[in-house]
C-alpha cells in the first residue's frame, strides 16, 4: 500500500426480529506489510440469538489477513 490502511472489527447482532451493527474496535492507520494485534472486551447483549463479527476495512482495494482469533467466554 502506498498510504495506511485501517481495518475495523464489527459484530452484527439479530434479536430473532431485529438486526443491528455495533463497532466492535478500529486498529488507526496499519502501513504495508505489518501485523497488527487486536486487543478488546466487547459485552453481548442478552437478548442477541445471533452473532456475527467482521474485519473490514473502508478501503474497497485493501487486502489483509486475520490470524489466531481467540474469543472467550466470560461469566
């Protein structure tokens, strides 16, 4: 890349009615060829029957790899 890319972690969430998009965490500028670690404590709503969590980036061209995602359950 000639200019930093930033890649953002979204979860879509669905409450058996309704859908809705939480920004979950944005990692600021990455410049070419760096990896980067995403650190983060993001709470569920209860009343979320499904979840869904996406990388992206609001480059259309950008191209990345996400690597060893560990997700825990705290209670």
């Amino acid at each position: 890349y000639t200019t930093p890319i930033e890649i953002n972690m979204t979860a879509e969430q669905n409450d058996g009615v309704n859908t809705t998009y939480t920004p979950v965490l944005a990692s600021g500028p990455i410049n070419d060829g760096k990896w980067v670690k995403f650190t983060n404590t993001y709470t569920i709503p209860e009343n979320v029957l499904k979840i869904v969590l996406y990388f992206e980036s609001p480059s259309e061209t950008a191209e990345f790899f996400v690597d060893d995602i560990s997700i825990k359950l705290v209670e």
